[in-house]
C-alpha cells in the first residue's frame, strides 16, 4: 500500500512539473529576432517574457475601464454614456443616449492599450525595424528605433512608430508616429507622445500618464501650451483568460 501511495505521488510529482515545464516553454521569447537595442528597452520595462505571461490588462482612463485580452487583442471600453466593444472579428458600439460617443469605433476600441502597452506591443509579429535620428528636445538626445509593419499587418499597415528611449537606462522616454487609419496614406509629419510618469505593475513598468508634446515654426519639439495629461489608474494585469463572451455586444 505504501509503494503505491508512493507511486503515485511520484506520477503527480512528474505530471506537475512536466505542466511546470510547459508553462515555461510558452512564455520563452526568441530575443534574438529584435534589434538589441530595443530588448534593453524591454528588459529595462520589466522584460517580454515577463509581459508575455499576462493575459488580461485592466485600466481606467477618466470616466473608461478598458478591459483588453492579451492573447488575441478582444477589447471592451465601458464608461457611464456608451460600452464599446471588438470580438475578435467585429467592433460593436452601445449607447445610453444617441450619439454620446464622439469618435470611430473601430479605430477607438484599441487606440488607448496600443499607447500604454508601449513598449511591449513594438514586439508583436509583422514588425519591421529600422535605424532613425536621434529625437532632440531641450538639448538632450534620446536615441531611437523605427518601427513599421510588414502589408496587411493590423488595421493601419501604413503607421510608423518611433520609440526613443533614455541612453542611460535605457527607459521609453518618447513616441512619435503617423496616422493612417483614415486614407491609408503614408506619411511625413509625426505627433510626439512624452511618456511622462511610469509605474510598476506586477514587475512591468508600464505607463501612468501621457502628454501630447508639439511643435514650434521651426520643428522643435516644445510643451503644449496646456498641458491635459492622459493618466491610467487603477491598472491590473492577470495571467487568468476571462471567457470568450465577455467580448461580445451587450444586449
């Protein structure tokens, strides 16, 4: 009786770390494969192995609480006025009074997790990146990395982003980047995001609060004569899938 209370004791033992070991295996990332200088990026925000184990992101963002599957990229935006949803193959939208949302659904529903799960999500496949100038703003130099995408990658194949980071630490510092979700024309001209305080979730160090910088007569980057931060509070991460229909249009 003995030996077979040990037997199989042993066959949970193998079974659990065999599981163990298989977990492992799904979050181990080819590192090799993203420029080295935009891994010290990652492993300085907490690292992509690390983000890659989380399959839920929660945040608010004023009256909002986005809710995004990490897996597959299903959203849902819930605030007192309107709940704006992506399945997975369709994006819904629903409202308490007509037209309380201003903006377009389907360019919307994801906008605010591709800025805060910055710079993790310049990790995704179909990526392609390249070298770019150094970003100049009050005499010090962050340098950068150039990021697009590869035809039919995503909604907006078009958008380049540029990620610059502190030389030092090797901390996300700034943004830019184009839109091209509208007319799926390429172009010149890039907005500066200032990542300008970050917090530490769950080992990651992710965004806390956002500010849109501008430019003067002569392209130099300057504050925004009023500064309207986009903050992210209340932010949890879980490594638990919630179910397939939390993403579908609400009745």
């Amino acid at each position: 009786m003995k030996n077979l209370i040990a037997i199989a004791f042993l066959a949970i033992l193998i079974v659990a770390c065999a599981s163990e070991e298989k977990k492992e295996k799904e979050v181990s990332v080819n590192l090799d494969q993203y420029p080295p200088k935009l891994v010290k990026v990652l492993e300085a925000h907490g690292g992509l192995e690390t983000w890659n184990k989380q399959k839920l992101l929660k945040f608010s963002k004023g009256e909002e609480i986005h809710t995004i599957d990490l897996s597959n990229r299903k959203s849902l935006v819930v605030s007192p006025k309107y709940t704006l949803g992506y399945n997975g193959k369709n994006t819904w939208l629903k409202e308490k009074d007509s037209a309380a949302f201003k903006g377009n659904p389907d360019f919307y529903h994801n906008l605010f997790f591709y800025f805060y799960a910055m710079p993790f999500v310049l990790a995704d496949d179909g990526i392609v990146y390249d070298a770019t100038d150094s970003l100049i703003v009050e005499g010090k130099s962050y340098p950068g990395i150039k990021i697009s995408f590869k035809d039919g990658v995503g909604a907006s194949s078009k958008d380049n982003y540029y990620l610059y980071y502190n030389p030092k630490n090797h901390q996300m510092e700034w943004l830019g980047y184009t839109v091209t979700f509208f007319d799926n024309k390429a172009k010149d001209e890039t907005s500066i995001i200032k990542y300008d305080e970050w917090q530490d979730i769950d080992g990651l160090k992710l965004p806390r609060s956002l500010v849109w910088y501008e430019k003067d007569s002569i392209g130099n980057i300057v504050p925004p004569k009023t500064v309207n931060p986009v903050t992210f509070e209340e932010v949890s991460l879980s490594t638990k899938e919630v179910d397939s229909t939390f993403f579908e249009e609400v009745e």
